[in-house]
C-alpha cells in the first residue's frame, strides 16, 4: 500500500479490523454459505449464532472492501471474492489459512511494549510461541488440513518446477519435506521413468499416501515417515530436492550428502535474498513477525546456504 494522505496513515493503523473481519469470514465459511444462497444479516447471525447489530457491521464492511454485494434477497459474494477466493482454494484451505494468521497474531499484540525486548515477543507476553511441527505430530485432523492445503497452495510451483528442473540421469527421487508430494506428482507425470520418496512427519505422509492414491501414483511415490534433521534417512538417490521447506543446516547438509548417489544432485528451490541484497517486499511483513519469536532470525541468502553446502561436501 502506498501512503500518500494521513487518512491512509489512519487506515493501516486500523488494519487489523478489516484483515480480522475477512479472516473471521474465511474461517466461518461465509463467502461459501452466501455463494449457495443469498442471505440477509437475520439470518446469517442466526446461523452462525452471532449477535444481529454486530452481523450487519461486520457485512458491511465486508461490502466497502468489496467483497460482498448486497441486493434484495440479501448479501452474496462480490465477483472479486469470487475470482479471488472461491475460485482459487476450496474452503477448508481458506480456512486453515486464516486460522493460522488468527493463531500468529498475539506475537504483535501490544508490540510498543515488547519490541524492545531482547527475547522473544512471545516470552515477554508470557506466552508459548506456536510449534507447528508438534501441533502437526499432536492432531491428525490438523495434519490432514495441513497436507491438503499445501497441496492446493503448491500447484502452480509445482508445475513451474516440473518445468524447469533438468532430471536427466534422475531415476531415483528424495522429495525432503515433500508433505502432500504435490511437487513429485508433477515431476512424476512428466517424467515416467522417475520414482520418488517422500520424507516427512508420519501423520503428513500418512495423508500424503491418500493423494498419491488418489492420483494413482502410488506405485512409484511413496513415503518414507522420519524427523529429517534427527532420523536416519534412505539412501541411494539420484536426486534430493528441497522445496519451500526453509531448513538450512550444515549438519543436515551432510545427511543428504551422505543419501545421494556418486554423481547425485542436491536442489533447493526456496525465496533466498541474493548476496548483499535486501529483502523483498513479499517477505517483509513474514520475516518481521519471525523477528518477534526471534529477535536473532535472518533470512538465509543463497551466499551463506552456498557455504554451508560446501562445508558438507557438495560442490556447484
């Protein structure tokens, strides 16, 4: 957003209303309710049990973003909503997307307080930062919406990747972190002599054996359930491919090193800033926020993941 007036100064500062009224909306299922049928503020605050006056501000300020229209048999989805958001994720995507920005907000709750802090934000508020890997370990039904919308939200870099990846000489395929194993079912159908194994956390390979099925590829994409920075790992790959995981560690480095074939590859495809170079816009607002849980983080560049992999014994 570009400022160009104090009553856009006035705006951001207030943000958080309107992000919270879409959020509430996607988790709620709203846009999807009114896309099956028009409904008035009544009856929407009757289904989903919220006080009348409050409904009709939170629909109307839903409209003035342009996301919901009103006529005379109530509210139904603006044709930008439409494009931008029932078009793109199903549902239950849309919703565990705003849960987790819901989930991240306390970290910059009261932020004049604590951003001084030479600890986490979360610490300093006395509470317990989020552990995805472990919430993921703990609940079934999240690693399931957890697979399934990495599955969604990686289609496009999935079939970018499949593209552009060179996999002469790949026979074998280790897809670390590969989750719903969207990214080696497009180089699998590409590619038909390829095989692929995907490594991750048992309750996502287990949701990821049912979109190989699913796509009647699991004969040749199989899973392989394992903490990759602690446990040991298969061996005997052509190929290791690291793909929007962003764990970079030397010691990790030396694992897969030790995986891979003589002649073997290691490919990482992930947002890195250059050398000296800043980071971009897109990444501001997600590296900030990790500043808050720690006040040390830095995004990696592809200068110091480059030393790092020489170190464990790869060269370019």
């Amino acid at each position: 957003m570009k400022i160009e007036s104090r009553d856009d100064v006035r705006f951001l500062m207030a943000a958080y209303v309107p992000s919270a009224a879409l959020n509430t909306a996607l988790e709620l299922g709203l846009f999807w309710r009114l896309a099956e049928e028009p409904q008035d503020a009544g009856r929407v605050a009757e289904a989903l049990g919220i006080p009348l006056n409050r409904c009709q501000y939170w629909l109307d300020l839903l409209g003035s973003l342009g996301l919901l229209e009103e006529g005379s048999a109530g509210y139904t989805p603006s044709p930008g909503a439409q494009t931008a958001i029932l078009d793109e994720y199903s549902q239950e995507t849309w919703a565990l997307l705003a849960q987790e920005a819901r989930e991240r907000q306390p970290a910059v709750h009261d932020l004049a307080r604590h951003i001084h802090e030479p600890r986490s934000g979360w610490a300093a508020l006395g509470l317990t930062p989020l552990d995805y890997y472990a919430m993921l370990e703990e609940d079934p039904d999240r690693a399931r919406r957890f697979t399934h919308m990495l599955y969604e939200f990686h289609q496009p870099l999935a079939v970018e990747v499949a593209k552009t990846l060179d996999m002469s000489g790949v026979e074998r395929l280790m897809d670390l972190g590969g989750g719903s194993g969207v990214i080696s079912l497009a180089l699998l159908r590409r590619h038909a002599h390829l095989a692929s194994v995907v490594v991750d956390f048992p309750k996502v390979c287990a949701v990821g054996r049912e979109i190989a099925a699913e796509n009647g590829m699991e004969e040749r994409l199989t899973y392989h359930a394992a903490n990759f920075l602690e446990d040991e790992l298969p061996s005997g790959f052509d190929m290791v491919l690291e793909c929007d995981v962003g764990i970079f560690h030397k010691a990790l480095f030396r694992k897969l090193h030790a995986v891979l074939s003589p002649g073997g590859r290691f490919v990482i495809v992930d947002d890195l800033i250059e050398d000296e170079g800043e980071v971009a816009p897109a990444d501001l607002r997600w590296a900030f926020l990790r500043s808050l849980g720690d006040p040390d983080y830095r995004m990696g560049s592809w200068a110091e993941i480059e030393a790092q992999l020489s170190q464990a014994g790869f060269e370019p």
